[in-house]
C-alpha cells in the first residue's frame, strides 16, 4: 500500500524529511544521512531537450548511477544553484532510466519562474547537479484492481512512468492536463503501445484553476473492484481532486494525493510546497 503521509491532503502536516525544524536545509551529508535508503550523486548533464512548448527533457550521469534502483514514481532531489544567495532543494521524477548508459531523464515544467525552471531552461551539456534520491513514498499499489493517475504538467512524469509500469498499461485510467494540444506527450507503455490519456485542456486558463481535472475526475467511469488513485499538482487543485473521488465513494486510503507546488508561493528550500 502505498502511503505518503506527510504528503497527503489531510490536516496534519509533519515536517518533510529534508526539513529541520526551523525551517533551515539540512547539509546534503546529514540529510542522506537523516533519510537512510538514498544516494547522492554529482549528475552531469548529458543533454537538454524541448520535447513540448512547456516541457524540458534533461538526462543526466554520474558515476555509480547504474547501481540505481527505484520504484516508477519516486524521484531525485536536486540541490538548485541561484545567480546570488543559497541554494535550493526541488524535486523531479525519475521519467526514465537507462542503467547501460547510466543516465537519467528529468522532465521539467518551465513555467517561468523560480530557480529550478530556470535552470532547466539554461543548463547546457556538460553542467553539473547535486542530486539525493530516490526519494518518495508513492507508488504503484501492488493489490489495487485498478489505477488512476491525474495532475497538471508537474504531474505528468510520474503519472507517466507509473501508469507505463503496470502490468497491463492500457487499462490505466490517465487523466493529464495541459495547456493545449502542444503540450501532449506521446506516451509509450513499455511494450510500445500508447496508454490511453484524456488530455484536458486549459486554454491560457492558469495551472491553479484545476476546474477542468476536476470535472474530469467527477465524470469518468471508475471500474469495478478496488481501485487506487495517484493524484499530484497544484496544493489547492489536489485537494479539490481529491475531495472529488472522496464523492465518488473512494476511500481516503484508495488516494495517494502528493501537491507538488503551490500557487503564487515559491516551494520550501528543502522543495515541499508549504502549507497554508
Ligand atoms: C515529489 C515531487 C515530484 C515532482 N516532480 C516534478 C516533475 O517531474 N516535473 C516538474 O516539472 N515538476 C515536478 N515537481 C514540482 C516542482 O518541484 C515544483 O514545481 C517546484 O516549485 C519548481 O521549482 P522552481 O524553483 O522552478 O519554482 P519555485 O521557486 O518553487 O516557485 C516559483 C513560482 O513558480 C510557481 N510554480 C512552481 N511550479 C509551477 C508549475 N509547475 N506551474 C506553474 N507555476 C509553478 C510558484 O507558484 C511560484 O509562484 C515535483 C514536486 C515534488 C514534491
């Protein structure tokens, strides 16, 4: 079962692994040190790619990265450089790994604001990264009869590599939203065949509306049988998307509900959207 407290919608809110309790970032060592099951690499970007209007592609390197092993959905925190002043922690999924390289693809929203969307939309090959992972605690639910994945852009990386790694990939339910047409992906399961996403358009609405995920979950067909739902995005939009399958009849534990940024608020320095 795969469970993310601390991340998850509900009132409590602990402080994420990473964080101090002053608020302060902990050093890389004690932080790898403080989280046990990571490693920490010195990734080298290999190159950078514009695979949609909104969306970088960025692989990276690093010696000892093939003895990589993770679950699709966990991802790498990045030690993010700024022109002046500290450094930041911001988190990106793992979208793909190959161990005969060893590289690992980053996607990266590049919604114009902030050091990490600045950074990918500058790095060059041959820059360099610290990077802690893997991290996260949500995943495919080995007992579940059905899965559900939906979130904006940020989302689509781990909805992506999640819904790719299910046993059978065209029976996942993929809800996605976008700005529009531009930003689709093709999205390969393993065995080359395209999952079947409904994309949901924005149309210059901004990313934090989430009006139209949400209509989207409230409308599409759920299976019979136990289902397990992998919600990710804007704080507010996943709460609001989770309050919808809450209507639907699912259960709180049926939902793995991960906000990834929050509007108007910069993330943390140890890369969690804080709460309100
Ligand atoms: C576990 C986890 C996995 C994640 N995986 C991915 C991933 O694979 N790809 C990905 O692109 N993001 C992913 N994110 C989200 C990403 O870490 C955040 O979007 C982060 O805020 C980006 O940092 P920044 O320095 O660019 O912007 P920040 O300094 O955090 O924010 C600056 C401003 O930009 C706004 N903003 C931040 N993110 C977005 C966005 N996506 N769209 C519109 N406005 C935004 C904020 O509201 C703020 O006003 C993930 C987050 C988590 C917690």
């Amino acid at each position: 079962m795969p469970t993310d407290t601390a991340h998850t919608d509900g009132p409590a809110h602990t402080d994420p692994p990473g964080a101090p309790p002053d608020g302060r970032t902990l050093e890389t060592s004690a932080l790898v040190a403080r989280l046990g099951d990571v490693s920490q690499w010195d990734l080298e970007v290999i190159d950078s790619t514009q695979i949609t209007p909104s969306m970088r592609r960025i692989r990276c390197t690093a010696p000892g990265l093939a003895q990589l092993s993770y679950q699709p959905g966990q991802d790498v925190m990045l030690t993010v450089p700024t022109p002046a002043g500290p450094s930041f922690r911001r988190r990106y999924t793992i979208r793909s790994f190959d161990p005969d390289v060893p590289a690992i693809a980053i996607d990266v929203v590049l919604h114009g604001d902030g050091p990490a969307a600045a950074w990918a939309a500058s790095v060059q090959p041959g820059g360099h990264i610290e990077a802690i992972g893997p991290r996260g605690k949500i995943t495919v639910d080995p007992h579940a009869d059905w899965h559900l994945f939906a979130g904006d852009d940020s989302a689509l990386p781990a909805s992506l590599a999640m819904a790719a790694s299910l046993p059978e990939p065209d029976r996942a339910i993929v809800i996605l939203e976008v700005d529009g047409a531009d930003d689709q992906q093709r999205t390969y399961a393993t065995d080359a065949r395209e999952l079947p996403v409904h994309w949901v358009h924005r149309s210059g609405e901004g990313p934090e509306s989430g009006v139209h995920l949400v209509a989207a979950l409230a409308a599409v067909p759920l299976p019979s049988g136990r289902g397990h739902a992998y919600l990710a995005g804007e704080l507010g939009v996943v709460a609001a998307m989770r309050r919808a399958l809450l209507e639907r009849g699912m259960a709180a534990e049926q939902i793995s509900a991960k906000p990834y940024w929050r509007a108007g608020r910069a993330n943390a320095a140890h890369g969690e959207p804080e709460r309100p």
